[in-house]
C-alpha cells in the first residue's frame, strides 16, 4: 500500500537531477513567493486535455507534441513563439487532412526551461564548473558567476511562461490559427518543394476550404474554423518549482500542477522509488514518460500501476526514444507487455533523441533521413501490432535554424554554422517540420 500523497511527500524520496544552492534559506524564500503567484494554467484546461488525449488513447486522434529542447530568456519574442506556434499548426493542418483524425496541438512550450544533464560539472581549459541545467536554474555562459545556480531564476522562468501563455492564447482565439491562413502558410512551403505528393495535399486542402465556403461554412460566425485549442508541456524536473505551482481544484477537487497542462518524465528521473514518481503520482495532470531501449517490460507494467492505478485512458503517454534500430527490437516486446496486462497508454514516438551525433566540425547535431527512419519503423511496428501509433514529439523551431542536416532544404554539415542557435540540442526548422507532417501523413494513411 503506497504512503499518503501530498505535493511535497516528494522531499523525503532520493532525487536525481536537482541543482546545489549555496544559500537554503534563499531558495525557500522565491518558494514562498511563487506560492503566492496565480497558476499558469486552469484545472478545467487539463481535464479537457485529459479528455483528447484519452480518443488518442483509443486510436480516434493524434497527438502532436513539439517545440524548442529548452527554452532560453533571451530568445524570447513574439515573433519567435508566433512562428513556432505557425509550424505546429501547419502539421497539424496536414495530418488532420491526410487523415482526417483530430490533431491535439502540444507545445513544448512556455515552461521546459530545466534540462537534465549525463555530468555535474562541465570542464573547459582546466577550469570545472557546474553543468548548465536551464535558464531556470543557471546560464549558458561559462563562468563562474553564470553557472551558479540561482533560485531568482525560477521567478523570471515563472514571468517568461505566463507572457508566454497570454501570447499563445491570443494566437490560438485572435484570427492566426484561421484554417484558412494555415493553408495559405502551407503553399508558401509547396512553393519551395518539386514533389508532387505535396502539391496534391495542398490541393485537397484547398478544394476543402472552397467547399466549406460554398456551404456557408468557415465564415466569420463558425469560430470553430477560426481558434484552436492549444496545451503546454514541459519536462517536470525541478520538483521545488513544479510543487509550489500545484493547487487543489476548488470546484472538482483532486491536485493539478498548474505549471503545465501536461508533464512528462524523463529517462533519467524515472526510478520507481524517487522523488520525481512520487510527485506525478498525485498530480491529476497528463504525464509523459520518456522510454529508451534498455527498458524493461516489467517495470514499465510497474510504473504505470504507479502512476495510473485506475487504468484511465488519456493519463499516461509512453514517449519512445531508441533510434530505429533499436525500435526495432525492442519495441514489440513493449507493446506486447502493455496488451497483455491490458493497460491504457499512448504511444509516441521521439525520433530526435537518439539520432543526435558530432559533426566533423564539432556541431552537435541530427540527420533529418534518421528521424525519418525511426518514425517509419514506428508506424510499421504498430500496424504489425494492431495498435495505434498515437503521437510525436519533437523538437522543432519555427525559426530558419540549421540545426538538423538534410531535408528538402538539403542542409549539410558544412551549413550548421550559418544559424545554430540552440542552446541545448538541435532543432528542426519550419520547413523540416512542415515536410515531416506531410511524411507522416503517409505513414499514417497506410496504417
């Protein structure tokens, strides 16, 4: 029998991935005061995520999760979330066409400010400092005084998510996410690209959109084809953080992180008798759970009767990152698992994670064909399986970033250097982005 919950019963469990502050008494202090602040988020808005991902849990919708590896304080503008929101939209725009299934739009968005790190301490010309965890916890920069970690930080990681929020609201009600300009958005990439696939879809799309028109649809008083319904998410790792932003639902009841409408866990965090478990166990929230290739059946049987006690579609989504090889080997023995014990999961695919290397001039970076070849493997998989490949998750940009080598663009190594501009790992740009949505389409068609 587990131990009662409550939103701090977390700090007496072993912790991984936590930053060292020199002064306790301080981080206690922007605690406090983040208890004070309103939730980011609405306890109403996570059900009603809860509520889509569970058709995307019974093979009736599509998740599609993605947005930058970690969010930074000094890229943040309008324009740069407004182009990010733009290509989601955009693949979202081309899945629901191809597939006709409901795409539920998830931003790794407006709070994934902490990463989790393989070493403490980063050495550079004989100097050690502490690893870079985030702008929520120290920065980028390597000296001293920007790699102390700084609890003021969680304050302005708190400020940033909120502005953030407001932004995609306005976007999501206020006319950008019109279906119409969506298409428009769309053409402007076929424009680009020789391959006639694309061209047939955009196409589709239009003949669509004339119809809806010819039916009186799609005008100024069907809101319907104007907003969408758009969700954050973020990797909970800095529990201290994520805890003062939980709050009991005066109406409902039950507890919500309301930092995020949906969190995810992430391979390095995952121990069944630690803390960040013990917190997520609690929280009425979505959860994401990060699965590599060395996972093993049983456990992940474990975690979930963990986690979801009560076997409710929509609560958990199983997030692999293996690389197509190891997809390949491993993922039927998962699946199988989860059918024979009969559990109710998602399953996503992250294609990134695993295909990330070391170009020859030194640039950390990603082969668009790699991730393309784990996501087919996949779907293949599934379709094998009789089950549902019900998501992706990404991390994408909607800047003209050269993070990520190939694509229709034909990035090559020697372009990386033209505009890196990550801070943690690389990214897909827009057109990347908008090329596989239309290569997903395929794979889902065909399942």
């Amino acid at each position: 029998m587990q131990k009662q919950w409550n939103k701090n019963s977390w700090r007496t469990y072993p912790i991984s991935q936590q930053p060292i502050y020199d002064n306790k008494d301080h981080v206690k202090k922007v605690e406090s005061e983040i208890e004070k602040l309103p939730p980011l988020v609405f306890a109403e808005e996570v059900r009603n995520l809860k509520e889509k991902l569970a058709d995307v849990a019974e093979g009736k919708a599509f998740l599609l999760q993605g947005g930058d590896c970690a969010e930074s304080f000094s890229d943040f503008s309008a324009n740069n979330l407004r182009d990010s929101f733009k290509v989601l939209l955009q693949m979202s725009a081309i899945l629901t066409y191809a597939t006709s299934l409901p795409v539920i739009k998830v931003g790794r968005m407006a709070g994934q400010f902490a990463k989790p790190r393989s070493e403490d301490f980063e050495v550079k010309d004989g100097l050690k400092l502490p690893s870079y965890r985030g702008d929520i916890v120290n920065d980028i920069g390597f000296d001293e005084v920007a790699r102390k970690p700084d609890p003021e930080r969680m304050l302005k990681a708190y400020n940033q998510s909120a502005f953030t929020l407001n932004l995609l609201r306005a976007f999501a009600t206020g006319g950008l996410a019109n279906l119409e300009k969506v298409h428009k958005w769309n053409l402007d990439f076929v424009k680009q690209t020789t391959k006639s696939k694309f061209l047939e879809i955009a196409n589709g799309i239009s003949k669509a959109l004339d119809f809806m028109k010819a039916c009186g649809l799609g005008t100024k008083n069907n809101s319907e084809f104007e907003q969408v319904d758009f969700f954050t998410s973020h990797e909970a790792l800095l529990l201290n953080y994520e805890a003062c932003l939980t709050r009991t639902d005066s109406i409902m009841g039950g507890w919500f992180d309301c930092s995020a409408h949906m969190l995810w866990i992430g391979e390095r965090t995952r121990k069944l008798d630690e803390a960040h478990i013990e917190f997520m166990r609690g929280i009425e929230n979505p959860i994401g759970v990060k699965i590599g290739p060395k996972t093993d059946s049983d456990y992940v049987i474990d975690l979930i009767n963990k986690l979801n006690p009560k076997n409710i579609p929509g609560r958990i989504t199983l997030i692999t990152r293996m690389g197509s090889q190891n997809l390949r080997y491993n993922l039927p023995r998962l699946i199988k698992g989860i059918k024979d014990n009969k559990k109710k999961v998602i399953w996503s695919c992250d294609p990134m994670h695993a295909n990330t290397y070391k170009s020859d001039n030194g640039y950390k970076t990603r082969s668009f064909d790699r991730i393309i070849e784990e996501i087919e493997a996949f779907f293949l998989i599934h379709k094998q399986l009789d089950t549902f490949p019900g998501g992706i998750h990404l991390e994408i940009t909607g800047q003209n970033v050269t993070e990520c080598v190939g694509g229709e663009q034909e990035i090559k190594e020697e372009n990386l250097s033209d505009r890196y501009h990550t801070h943690c790992d690389p990214r897909l740009n827009a057109n990347q982005g908008v090329e596989l949505a239309f290569k997903i389409s395929e794979f889902l068609k065909t399942n």
